[in-house]
C-alpha cells in the first residue's frame, strides 16, 4: 500500500513539473488564423526538476512498520538505538534506513541425535517456539542480523538436547519425558539470556531408539504384560481354592451341628414316626408272596381264610 503511494506521489511530481516547464503561447498562421503554440519555460524546467527531487526524497524517507514487526532504524549503515512500531513512520532521507525484525511467536523444530546415560542411540526431536524481543530488536540485527536461527538458535538447540538426554537411560526417556523437556527449556532460557530472544516454551515431539533397542522394549513390553496375566491368574486360583476352603468348612460345620442335635430319643422318636407313617399309608392287604433267598414264599391270610370257614353251612 505505502509503494502505491510513493509511486502516485512520484508521478504527480513528474507531471506537475513538466506542466511547469512548458509555456503555451499564440501565432497567427500563413491565413491569420491564431494557433497554439508550446515552448519550454527554463525556470519552469528548474522548479519542476526541483520539485521532484523533493518528492523523491520525501517518499524515501516515508515508510510503514508491518504489524508483528519493528523496525531498526540504520544511520549511515550503523545500527542505532531508535527502534521504530508498527505503523507509519519518518526518518531522515539518505542518511537513515530500516530493517524490518519479525517479534512474532515462531517454532523452530530440530532433531539431535545423542547417546543416552546407557550408551543407547537416541535422536530426539524438538520444537522450539520463541520470538525476538521488541525492546532488543536493535541488538539482535546488530549480533545476527536475520540469520538467529542457523547462527545461534540451532546450535543452542543441539547442545542442550544432547546435554539432557545424555542424563537419562534410554527406556526411562519416554517415561521422563517432561522432564527432559523441562532440562532443555531451562539450558535454552540460560543460552538466550542477554540475546535479546525469548523463549515460550519447548516441545518434545519424538524420541526415535535404533532397531535392536526397539526390538527389545518390545520385548520386555510383552514379557511384562505376561507377567501380570500370570499374577492375575495366580491370584485367581488362589481366590477360588479359598472360596472353596471356606465353603468346605461350612459344610463340615454344618454336619457337625446337625451330629450334636442326634440323640438316642430322637432316632426313637423318628422311627415311630416312620412306623405310623407306614401304618397310615397301609390299605389292610397283606402281600400274597414274601421274598426268601430261594423262592418266594406264600403268605395265607388268615383273616380271609376264617371267613370263608364261617360263612360255609
């Protein structure tokens, strides 16, 4: 938008000056008739050389801050203390120049490869996000320019992943992982103090073992969920023999009780009772045939007998 701008401002000082320079005047042709005529104007040609000078220079020394930016403001080449906000801003033409610096939130991702405390090959990714400090926008461009992140950041990144991995066994890493991260964040803050950047906050986003050791995590994984399914069942089993301990020993104290509650009177009392059920259920007829260790034996009935001698004349 700002170039739009000093471009317009740029042409209209153009056409202005040439409107300046030209002088228009009158001649009467061979028939007298009067026609227009255009010379140049010397002063004319002056004041709109003049003019445009100016406007150059004006719109050289006009520019705009984008937001999420400052501007280091460069006197003659050297970095200056003035460090300009977003917006429109004025400087002086040809002497002073300005270099935008992002102040922004970025992430910076690297991965290192290090060996852990057990000697495993371990390589680590991280993200970094952190930004330019606006107070110190001046100093960064004058340390580093725009080239932070190759110059300073990743180096930084490198040495501190491989300093904190190096403290942690290889299985324990994933385990640990916030406070690996935690480690790494504070070296970085250490690093970046008096660099004019700040850092936001630090991201472990993979650890990444060798084949072998990855075989054996695996492993010792599957080894450990066998483990505790064989725990589980061993309690299971136990569980169970328990239960039927205890509802053997029920059952026995069951017996035991009902053994005291038997006496001499009570099995006489439930043979009687026996008897006279038997009794009841007796219809009155004898059975014909009694069984023996031989054959079965006849029963007379005498009853029946008796009667039939009686009622014979």
């Amino acid at each position: 938008m700002i170039e739009a701008v000093k471009w317009v401002l740029i042409l209209l000082a153009i056409a202005v000056g040439l409107w300046l320079s030209m002088k228009r005047g009158t001649r009467k042709d061979a028939r007298g008739y009067e026609i227009s005529t255009w010379s140049v104007r010397p002063t004319g040609v002056a004041i709109g050389v003049v003019l445009v000078v100016i406007v150059a220079v004006l719109v050289t020394a006009i520019g705009i801050v984008p937001a999420g930016y400052r501007g280091v403001v460069l006197r003659f080449g050297a970095v200056s203390d003035r460090i300009l906000g977003e917006g429109i801003y004025l400087v002086t033409p040809f002497v002073d120049t300005v270099e935008p610096m992002n102040v922004q939130i970025m992430a910076y991702a690297s991965e290192a490869s290090a060996a852990s405390k057990d000697l495993q090959e371990v390589a680590t990714k991280v993200t970094l996000n952190y930004s330019v400090d606006p107070m110190e926008a001046s100093n960064v461009y004058q340390n580093f320019r725009q080239d932070y992140e190759p110059r300073f950041i990743l180096p930084a990144m490198l040495e501190a992943i491989k300093a904190s991995t190096s403290l942690f066994d290889a299985a324990n890493l994933i385990q640990e992982r916030s406070k690996v991260k935690d480690m790494i964040e504070l070296k970085l803050k250490a690093r970046f103090e008096g660099r004019g950047l700040l850092v936001y906050a630090v991201s472990i986003t993979d650890f990444t073992f060798s084949p072998q050791f990855s075989a054996a995590i695996e492993s010792k994984a599957a080894a450990m969920q066998q483990a505790q399914k064989a725990q589980y069942d061993l309690e299971r089993i136990k569980t169970e023999a328990q239960q039927k301990i205890e509802s053997a020993k029920a059952e026995a104290e069951s017996l035991r009780l009902q053994k005291e509650q038997v006496t001499a009177g009570l099995i006489q009392l439930r043979q009687i009772e026996v008897q006279q059920a038997a009794i009841d259920k007796w219809d009155g007829v004898l059975p014909t045939f009694v069984g023996g260790d031989s054959a079965p034996v006849p029963i007379l009935d005498v009853f029946k007998i008796r009667g039939t001698i009686t009622a014979t004349p």
